[in-house]
C-alpha cells in the first residue's frame, strides 16, 4: 500500500513536470539573433580580401517572404556598429518563410553599389532545421568601391587570382 502510493505520486508529479515544461515551451516565443557584417570590396572583385574594409552605419533589411504566396512575414532593418557588424533580432519562427538580409544603403559615396553575389543573404529561421540555439550567422555582405585600391593588385596576385582567372577564361574561349 506504501508502495503503491509511493509510486502515484511519483507518476503524479512527473505528469505535472512534464505537462509544465510543455506548457512552458508553446508559451515562451521563439527568438532568433541573425548577426553579420557589411564591408567594403575595394578590389571589386565580389569576395572579401584582406583589403576589405568593415563599413559602419550600412543599413541592412531583412524581409521574410511567405513560401507560397509571396506576402511579407516579417520586415525590419538595422545599421552596422563600428565594426560594420550588426545584429537583428527576431521572434517567432519561420520555417513557411524564406528570410534574407540584404543591402539597403551605404554612407560611403566611395562605395555604396552593391555586390552583385553578396547583395543578400539567406538565413534560416526556424527551430525545425536540426540547427540549435538562437543565434544565425548570415553571409557577410558587399558594396563595391568605385576604384579599386592600388594594392589590390599585389593582394591578388598572392590570392593567385589572375591564374584561376586566366584558366576560366582559357577554358571560356577554348572549350
Ligand atoms: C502562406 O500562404 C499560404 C497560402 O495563402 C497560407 O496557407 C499560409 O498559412 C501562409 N503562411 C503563413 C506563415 O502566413
Ligand atoms: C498570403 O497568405 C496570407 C496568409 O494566408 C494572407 O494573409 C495574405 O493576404 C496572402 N497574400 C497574398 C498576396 O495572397
């Protein structure tokens, strides 16, 4: 009889436990931080070098966009620190939504036209893609410069850029 009653309350208080954790869960709303990072390409050359500069005070957007029909789920913007860094923070979850960040404005008249590759990146914001805690890592993003730094050309060479440049077009014109 002890026993039993043993038991009961055991089972009593793991059903409480559990039915409060579960509760707990559906009642605390999903949060998402998406950090990333706008530079400046002053080698115009859509990837980051080690001549890239962070650009402080860019704007960024990030537009979640329903799978289905299209209709916007969610849309915010935000402006880089002074390491071109920033950082959005969103609730909810969507997994029916593709999100991207993208450019919207450079301070630098120097270099605000936007890479062509890095204009936007896509970022997965729900709980169901196997990727744990709550904070997604975006694509850093890109605004080309008008001119092209004097040492690029030093910095690519080391980067064997012309070479892998010169193969492709090899190939484009002698297939
Ligand atoms: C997306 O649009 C479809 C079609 O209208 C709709 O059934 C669905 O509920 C929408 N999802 C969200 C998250 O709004
Ligand atoms: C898309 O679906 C959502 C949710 O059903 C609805 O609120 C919205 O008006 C729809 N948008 C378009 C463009 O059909």
């Amino acid at each position: 009889m002890a026993r039993a009653s043993v038991i009961a309350i055991l089972f009593f208080a793991v059903c409480i436990s559990s039915s409060l954790s579960l509760g707990y869960g559906a009642a605390k709303p999903r949060k998402f931080i998406i950090e990333g990072r706008v530079y400046c390409d002053t080698c115009r050359v859509e990837f980051e070098t080690k001549l890239s500069e962070s650009i402080s005070g860019a704007v960024v957007k990030l537009e979640c966009r329903n799978r289905t029909n299209g209709s916007y789920t969610y849309r915010s913007q935000d402006m880089t620190d002074g390491n071109g860094n920033y950082k959005i923070e969103v609730e909810g979850d969507y997994g029916d939504s593709d999100c991207d960040v993208a450019l919207v404005k450079s301070p630098r008249p120097d270099c605000n036209d936007p890479t062509q590759e890095w204009r936007k990146a896509r970022v997965v914001l729900t709980a169901l893609d196997g990727i744990s805690g709550d904070l997604r890592f975006a694509n850093n993003l890109g605004f080309k410069k008008k001119v092209a730094l004097p040492g690029c050309k030093q910095v690519l060479t080391e980067m064997g850029y012309f070479e892998v440049k010169h193969e492709l077009e090899d190939e484009a014109t002698n297939p």
